[in-house]
C-alpha cells in the first residue's frame, strides 16, 4: 500500500492501490500409507493319536500229566507271532484354502472448505461531496 492510504487526498495527488484477490489452488499429490510384506509361514504342531494294532499268534500248548499223580498236570506254553498290523505315517499337504491378494483403487469425492480473501476499494469522504460516476467505456 502506499504512504497516501487512509489519509485525505488533494487533487494534484495520484494514488494507485493494488487490490488482491485469494484464488484457490488444489494439488493432488501421490503419497505411501503403508508398506505390505505378503509371505507363507510355516507351524509345526505335535500331535499324538491312539492308533488300535492287531496282533496274530500262534498259541501250541501243551499239557504234560505227572506219571506219579495224574490228578496234576503241568502246562506248558508256546507262544509264536504269525502276522501284526504295522503303522505307516504319510503326511500329504492339503489345501485349506485359497487367499486372493490384489489392489483395489476407489475415487471418493473429499469436500475441501477454505475461506478466500479480498480486497475491495472504500472511499471516505469528509464535507458535501457530490459523487459522480463516470463509465470509462463510454468516453471512447
């Protein structure tokens, strides 16, 4: 502004003011919110079963009187495996499911509210002043 504002002017003076108006101005700009490590963890976990195996023996016995008193035997036992049920583990992976990864981009509308400035000319007057006002187009 110049030494001349807010005081009176006379006529030989000249004052030019610069009026400045607030315009508004909006810039995207790309930013990271976040940084994703996608990766498979292994778990280990020990689990115990009971697990029914089958046995097959072959069972002789015999049975061996005592001569002196027959009323008394003795028993004799043979015991001899023929087959088991032996426990095989196999472990094969199977699938629990299936996990999409992928990006998804959404445009929302944001409503930025910002308050602009401006500068407006005022003119006091001190006296009887007559105001006339002059169309510049119109003196052409």
């Amino acid at each position: 502004m110049t030494k001349h504002q807010n005081s009176p002017i006379d006529q030989q003076d000249e004052v030019t003011l610069q009026l400045h108006k607030e315009q508004m101005e909006i810039n995207k700009k790309w930013v990271d919110t976040a940084d994703v490590s996608i990766y498979k963890k292994k778990y280990t976990e020990e689990k115990q079963i009971l697990v029914p195996v089958t046995h097959e023996d072959l069972i002789i016995e015999k049975k061996v009187a005592n001569p002196e008193n027959p009323a008394v035997t003795k028993l004799e036992t043979i015991c001899i495996p023929l087959s088991e049920d032996q426990i095989e583990v196999r472990l094969t992976p199977a699938i629990l499911n299936d996990v999409e990864i992928y990006k998804n981009q959404y445009e929302e509308l944001i409503q930025v509210h910002e308050t602009l400035k401006e500068e407006k000319v005022h003119i006091e007057t001190v006296g009887n002043v007559k105001e006339v006002h002059e169309d510049p187009l119109s003196s052409v």
